[in-house]
C-alpha cells in the first residue's frame, strides 16, 4: 500500500517507498473530522489539519509559466507559507521552501504535487503507511491528481444534504445560503461521479449516517480499504489529545472530543425551513435516491434563473456579519481565521503587482529581448543564492 518515490524528498532515496496518499472528497462538513481524528489513532495513517488548497487556485493564474524556476520557487514558497498560516499547525513540522524546491524541480510541476510532497514529509516524519488530505473540495482536481499519484486511493463520505447543507449554513467556510450551499453539495458529488465511474476500484463511498449507528463496522471497511489495521482504541476519542485540542479551537469542532449522537442526524429539521428542504430535495433528489435518504416534500421547488444572484447578495451580507459574530463569540477562532484569508488576500496583492511590473518591463524591452523567457535553475544560481 506504498508507492515508489517521484521527485522524492531530499533525504529519500529515488525508489524508496513513500506512503500511499489518500484523498478524501467530495465536501466539508460531511463529518470528516470524526473520522479523520479516529484514524489518526492508528500509527499506520497520518492525516494532518488540511490545507484546502482549493482556496489557493485562483492564484495559480498570476503566477505565470511554470516552467520558469521563478514562477515555480515563489509558488512552492507560498504554498510553504499557506501551510504555516494554517490555524491548526502540524506539530513537530517546518518546511524550508528551498529544500522542497530542489526536491521537486524535475517533476511535473502543479501546486497539487507541492501540496502532497508536503503531506508525505509530513506522513514519513510519523513512520506511516498511509497519508490522507482531508481538502475534500479537490474532488475537482482528482484528474490531475491521478495523473501524478497513480496509486492514490479516495474516500467517498456522503452526508445527508440536508444535514450537510445546515451544517455549511453555520460555516464561515461555506456560503450562507441554503441555495448555494445545496447547489455546491450537488457539483461536488457530480464530480465524485466522475471519478468513480473512471477509477471505481479506487473509491471507497461510506455514509455517515452509517459511521453513527455503527463507527466500528464502518471504521473496520475503511481500514481494510487503505490496508491498514483497525485498532479497538480508534473508537476511543475522548483520549485523543488531538480531538481535545482541536474541540477548543472553534465551535465548528466542539463535538469532536466526544462520541458521535445518532439523533443529531435529524437536527436539519429545526434547522431548515419546509422551503429550504424542498429547495435541496429538488436539487439533489436523485442522489438522496441513489443513497438510501427519504425525502420530506415533492421535491419539486426549483430555483428561477434570478434565485442565485440574490442568495448570492444575501450570502454576502451574511458573512460580513459571521465575520464580526466570530470576533465577538471568539477572538482566537477569529484571529486564526482571518489570518490565513489575510494571507491569501497578501499573496494575491503581491502576485497582481507582480504581474503588472513585468507586463510593463516587458512593453519596454526590444522585441528580440529573452527577458520573457522561462529562467531555469541552472541558470540562476545568483538569483537564488541567499547571502547574509
């Protein structure tokens, strides 16, 4: 269940075995830290808090080519310093930029592959056989990502959309409108359909609702799928330091110390209004078939073309307003939060000027000027020295 070393880390032998990488898809909220934090009890799996790169991809455009060692070293940079911005950090873990450069400059060159060289540092540093990321959002991206982990294996957890989609209403990382919310859980599982038709035998798809009634069944299914042992002591969280330390950090994660409540699965319905569940029964009734949930109304309540544009605006003014609930309900959730959207919005900042710098050197250069070209390592020995 580990595969051979590409591009591998300094300090890995090309050809060593590295640990199998998981992804888990398709969306947050679908309690994905209940069972990341009971697997994490088994020394033979790592999966650190995520970096959910999908935020980072709107970036990648204004880094430009690639190919040019520039483009790429600042990328790894960046992707280095969104891991050090995470509000729930790796311990024990410090990544230098130039060390993951070096490792990775003669491989296909992706953001994703940066991510996962950090995953499987990460992972190695634990003695794991198996490392998961838990973005499940790059469902998206899971083409390319089988494109450069052949190997890699995936974990379908499907949520009652209804539940799901009340749990996303209350996130600050999610929209704030049932609409967009469901219209999100729908693409996301679209594309987790693709993904199963193309690898099927590398797609484990769990519900659950099915991990409530019975964690040790489905946490006993889920092992034998990454080839790793299952340990009674996983269904032990409240002796997880980790569970407890992450329970205090937001209110998003309160729950995760303690054990699973099967009843809390019916909690949509306090939560929703009878419009707002025919709106997701609508739009995802064909899933809600196919996966064994029963609908409460006809399911026939679909959105006109304007009803995205204003939950849209309503979403916005939502969140303006989450925004400064959090930082009167909890400064430190707030702080952690905000810093790494800052951060986000730094980069995009510095990229942009960037772009409009070299837009207007390259408008001023003679038409035979390389000043364009990609710039390869080789090449730039003293642009990339660092001297004191």
């Amino acid at each position: 269940m580990t595969h051979a070393a590409t591009g591998a880390a300094i300090g890995t032998p090309i050809g060593a075995v590295r640990p199998r990488p998981v992804l888990m898809i398709p969306l947050r909220r679908c309690g994905s830290h209940a069972l990341r934090l009971r697997l994490n009890l088994n020394s033979q799996f790592y999966s650190p808090y995520p970096l959910h790169i999908v935020d980072f991809m709107p970036l990648l455009p204004l880094y430009g080519d690639l190919a040019d060692d520039r483009a790429y070293f600042r990328l790894v940079a960046d992707i280095v310093g969104l891991q050090a911005a995470s509000m729930v950090k790796w311990p024990g873990v410090a990544f230098d930029p130039v060390e993951i450069f070096d490792a990775l400059r003669h491989a296909p060159r992706s953001a994703h592959r940066i991510v996962w060289e950090l995953l499987l540092r990460a992972g190695e540093r634990e003695g794991a056989r198996v490392v998961m990321d838990k973005s499940l959002d790059s469902v998206h991206y899971a083409d390319e990502l089988m494109t450069l982990y052949p190997d890699m294996l995936f974990l379908n957890v499907v949520r009652d959309p209804r539940a799901q989609v009340a749990s996303m209403n209350r996130a600050i990382i999610h929209d704030f409108d049932t609409l967009l919310n469901a219209q999100a859980w729908v693409a996301a599982h679209r594309a987790a359909d693709v993904l199963i038709a193309r690898h099927p035998q590398r797609v484990l798809t769990i519900r659950y609702e099915d991990f409530l009634s019975d964690q040790a069944h489905t946490l006993q299914r889920v092992c034998a799928f990454f080839g790793i042992d299952f340990l009674p002591r996983m269904l032990d969280i409240a002796n997880s330091p980790e569970a407890r330390h992450i329970s205090r950090m937001s209110e998003l994660w309160a729950s995760n110390c303690f054990a699973p409540i099967a009843a809390n699965a019916d909690k949509f319905k306090q939560q929703l209004s009878t419009a707002e569940i025919a709106t997701i029964e609508t739009l995802a009734h064909e899933y809600m078939q196919r996966y064994g949930y029963q609908q409460m109304t006809d399911a026939t309540a679909m959105p006109d073309a304007f009803a995205a544009a204003a939950a849209r605006r309503r979403s916005d003014a939502r969140r303006r307003h989450a925004w400064r609930e959090l930082e009167q309900s909890n400064f430190r959730d707030f702080v952690l939060r905000r810093h790494r959207a800052d951060y986000l919005e730094t980069v995009r900042a510095r990229l942009q000027r960037h772009a409009s710098a070299h837009a207007d050197s390259r408008a001023d250069s003679p038409a035979d000027s390389p000043a364009g070209a990609p710039g390869r390592r080789d090449t730039l020995t003293a642009a990339f020295d660092v001297t004191d």
